[in-house]
C-alpha cells in the first residue's frame, strides 16, 4: 500500500509531511478494504481465474498477472495486476488495470482533483478521502 499511496499523492507525496504520507497511506488503504470488502459482499458466487502470468523481460523485479473474474449473473471481468519486487524479495501489488481503466492513475486523478478543490491542503485531502468516485474520473 505505501508504494501505490505515494504514487497516487505524485509530487504531492514529496510535498507532505511524513506524518501526512503514513496518514494518507492508512486512509488509502482502508478505502480499498471498505472498497473490496463491499463488492465481495454483494457477490457471494464470483470465480476467479487465473489467465496468464509473465515476468518482464527487461526488469526480473516487475510481473504481471491477469485475471478473469465472473459474477453470478456470468459478467466477466479482465483484472490485470502489476507486480513489483521488494527489497525483501516479496512481490506486492504495484498498479491494477479493470477493464482496460488504469485504477492507479485514476486514483492518482482523483488525488489531483481533490488537491485543487482543496487548494493544495494535503491535510484536508487525507481527512475527505474515499475512493468514490474514482472510476467516474477514469
């Protein structure tokens, strides 16, 4: 989560306080558990399947794995996840690509709007964040 928060903060993330990025780090990543959690929750039948998998040629440290996912009504979803080795050699979710929209530069839009509603106060970011409405901005 710290990796994917301060790549949605940008240059933002430099500008704030250390406090302000491990707040914003919480605030982020609870969003996405609340996020999840409520679309598990209202699909109680959903497969998930595993497509293809590669790691970058260029950069052993990057991987990608796509996934299927289909609800009960038999909707699919293409899900494609960016992965990025640690220094701990573990490898962690980095970007999420939804059906073609980029989640990581669509929360990274919504963080540049909410910066400019707020004139530039990262504090008052943090304290309204939610992850609503992001792929509206996508």
């Amino acid at each position: 989560f710290k990796r994917i928060a301060l790549k949605v903060m940008g240059k933002h993330g430099r500008k704030a306080s250390k406090e302000e990025r491990e707040q914003f780090i919480y605030v982020f990543k609870n969003s996405l558990y609340r996020s999840y959690a409520a679309v598990l929750l209202e699909n109680d039948d959903v497969e998930v399947k595993v497509t293809s998998s590669s790691f970058n040629n260029r950069n052993p440290k990057k991987a990608k794995v796509n996934m299927e996912i289909k609800d009960a009504s038999g909707s699919v979803y293409d899900v494609s996840y960016s992965l990025n080795k640690g220094k701990d050699q573990v490898f962690r979710v980095e970007n999420i690509v939804i059906m073609g929209i980029n989640m990581g530069l669509a929360f990274r839009d919504h963080f540049q709007q909410q910066i400019k509603m707020h004139r530039g106060n990262i504090k008052a970011v943090i304290e309204n964040w939610s992850s609503e409405g992001v792929a509206a901005t996508a």
